[in-house]
C-alpha cells in the first residue's frame, strides 16, 4: 500500500540532520572563499580568480631606451605554471621586434623584446589567452601597457635665442628629444672672462645667462661634440655647434643733473653817519643817591636839568687803563659799521675848606651809565672788579668826611649866633 505525505511531513524531513549538514557545507565554502579572497584585498578579485587568471598590472621598465632589448613586467594575481613569451603580444611602430625566448611559473614574468627598430613599442595579454592550473582561462578583457620609444640617433641639439640682458646675455640650448643634466662648464666662448650659469631648464629647453664678457667685442657660444644626453641615453651633439654672433654694448650711465648757479647779490651796508650830540634829559638818581641815603645824609639833591660838558682832565692813576670816566669827551669804538659813540660828562668843583653859614649838602655829580659786554679776558675781569671795589670805598670815605665836616660847621654856627 502507497504511502502519501503531507506537505508537512515534507518540510520535517527537510529540516533532519543530513540536510542541516548540507547547509553547513555551503556555508564552509562560502567563509574559505572570503578567506582566500582577504589576502587580494578585495572579494570580487577573489570571485574572478575562481573563473581563471586577471592581470594586476603591466608595464615598461623604460619610458625611453636606445637599448638593445626592451624589457616589461607582467603581474597577475595568482601564480601561474610555465607561461612561455608566446602567450603574450607587441605592439607599436617600431619594427624587427622578435619576443626573447623563455619559461616561466610564477606571478611576475619579464618579457623581453629585442631587435626594434627607432619608433614605439608596447606589450599586452590578451583576453581569455593565459590557464591557471585549475584550467580556467583569464584574463577577462585584453591589458596593453605603456608604450616605450626606442631612439638609436644623436640627439639634434641646437644653440640660438641669443639676447643681451643688462651687460650680460642669455642664451637657449635646445633638442626636441629631451636633455638629461644642465653642465654649464660644457660650454665655451671666445673670451676666457666669460662665465655662464643656468636660468631655466624645461624637458627641451635650457636657457643661461653668460657673464663678465668683454663689451664691443663679438661673441660666440660653442658646444663640443657629445656633451650632453637625450632622454634615449644618446650622446649629442654628433658635432660641435657654434652659435651666430652677439656684441655686448657698452652701459650707458647717466650723467648728474647740472647745479643751478646761484648768482650774488649785492648786501646793503651800513653807511657811517656823525656821531650824536648828546641831549641834556632828565634822569633818575643813580647808585650814589641810594649810598647817600643808607649814610644818613638825607634824601640827597635833585638831579640838574642839563649836564654841561667840561674840558677833558689827565687821569689821576697812570697805571689804571681809563674806563669810561667824568674826565670828558670818551669815544667807545664800535663794529667798523658802526659809528663811534661819544660821551660827555660835567664836573662841578667843590670848596670843602671854606666854611659855610649854612649847611649846603654837596652837589651830587651824575654820570652816564656805559652799558659794555664783559671781556673776554678773565684778567681784565678781576682788574674791572678790583677798580670798581677801590671806587666805591673811596666814595664811602669821602662822603663820611665830608658829613663830620658839616657836623663841625654847624656846631661853630651855633656857638657864633650864641656868642653874638
């Protein structure tokens, strides 16, 4: 009799342990494969492997080469077992390229490639054209790699741009296949004085600047040959360059801007006139009538209206140089243009002996006051000093004379009217 289950039972037998191991297998699998695939850095490179080889990179060991083989590195990303260099291509317009022989397992392979001619030349792997030992096929899409120029000939070099630049002149080197280095000493002239050094340098075009050459005199630059290299490696030029001709001018210096003239002018001097009379005034008390005061003498006279000039009279003291004195008409030089200033002075005669009925207070003699810078001489400072002292004690003796005098005269007034 023919069993029949239900859809129940169905799933119950779906869930026994042999299909539980099953499942877990799956699982097994998928985590070994994310295992594998952390190494590669990334899961989906892991994932391509399993469906054959892919190609990491490839590459020339040369961007420029005038060597005999060229050479490229190819990289996969699992380690493959004998490749040969027929499995990979060449490609460029370079000709007479053959593909060096060679054997190989591993993850990097050298293919060499010998005999091109001077022109381009790349490598590649095309698609689905390399077996891993698991017999899958990869790449998935062709890879070329950079293309390397081969160059076999002297580098073209040229010398122009010649330009003068402030008594010195600059100068351009030039080769379209590229120059390596930038010598300056490579480089001559017809005068030994001349020094260059480099100003820029650009894959093609190196300019310098030459200096402490000669001016009004032609110069030349000149190259020897094979003095500098190309990108290639070739030495160039294949003979010596000389460039066209450059003559420096002399540095033009400006000269100063002329001085204005100044033209002179006439100075008006000052034209010597005759001296002034002197004019009678009135005048304060001088010094004396303050000494007068402070010797008890009284408020001392009032000063004359007009001072009347006498006849100059010797001095008294022949060693003593006259200052400006009473004896009479005293001329003060001056600046040469200035005029000579004149000063006049009176002198009234007094009789001292004679006595007097009443007591008459002496006259007072005024003197002009001569205003005069001190000298400069410290000797005739002290001299100046030692005079006016001398001056001023005599003139303090003689005045308390002369009040003892009038005192006495008084007394013999008095005695005479008592008398009488």
């Amino acid at each position: 009799m023919k069993t029949f289950r239900t859809r129940n039972q169905n799933a119950k037998r779906a869930r026994t342990p042999k299909h539980r191991k099953g499942l877990g297998t799956s699982i097994r699998v998928l985590l070994a494969v994310i295992t594998f695939a952390g190494p590669l850095g990334q899961v989906p490179h892991a994932l391509a492997a399993a469906s054959g080889p892919a190609v990491v990179a490839v590459f020339p060991l040369s961007n420029f080469s005038n060597a005999a083989v060229q050479h490229f590195d190819v990289i996969f990303d699992e380690s493959l077992t004998d490749l040969t260099e027929q499995q990979f291509m060449i490609d460029g317009s370079a000709s007479g390229c053959q593909r060096v022989p060679f054997r190989a397992s591993g993850v990097v392979f050298d293919v060499a490639v010998s005999g091109c001619s001077d022109g381009d030349i790349r490598v590649g792997v095309a698609a689905n054209a390399i077996r891993d030992s698991a017999g899958n096929l990869g790449p998935a899409d062709i890879v070329w790699s950079d293309f390397t120029r081969i160059s076999h000939a002297a580098p073209n070099f040229s010398i122009g741009g010649l330009r003068e630049n402030g008594g010195a002149f600059e100068f351009h080197l030039f080769t379209p296949t590229g120059i390596l280095g930038s010598d300056a000493a490579a480089f001559e002239f017809d005068y030994p004085s001349c020094v260059a050094s480099q100003v820029f340098y650009s894959s093609t075009d190196i300019s310098y600047s030459v200096t402490g050459c000669p001016v009004g005199m032609p110069i030349h630059v000149k190259l020897e040959p094979y003095a500098f290299l190309d990108w290639y490696g070739n030495a160039g030029p294949a003979s010596q360059l000389v460039s066209p001709s450059i003559t420096l001018a002399a540095p033009v210096v400006s000269s100063p801007a002329p001085v204005p003239t100044i033209s002179p002018t006439a100075v008006a001097s000052a034209t010597p006139t005759g001296s002034p009379s002197p004019t009678a005034s009135a005048s304060a008390a001088p010094a004396t009538a303050t000494i007068a005061q402070m010797l008890g003498l009284g408020e001392g006279p009032t000063p004359p209206d007009v001072l009347v000039t006498s006849a100059p009279q010797p001095a008294t003291d022949p060693g003593t140089t006259p200052l400006a004195d009473d004896s009479g008409l005293v001329t003060t030089p001056q600046n040469q243009d200035e005029p000579a200033n004149t000063f006049g002075t009176s002198r009234a005669t007094i009789d001292l002996v004679t006595p007097a009925l009443t007591a008459t207070p002496p006259p007072q003699i005024y003197r002009p006051v001569e205003l005069k810078a001190e000298p400069a001489n410290p000797l005739l400072k002290v001299v100046g000093g030692v005079v006016g002292t001398i001056g001023l004690a005599a003139l303090a003796v003689a005045l308390i004379k002369l009040r003892a005098r009038i005192r006495r005269n008084s007394k013999r007034a008095r005695d005479l009217r008592v008398a009488i």
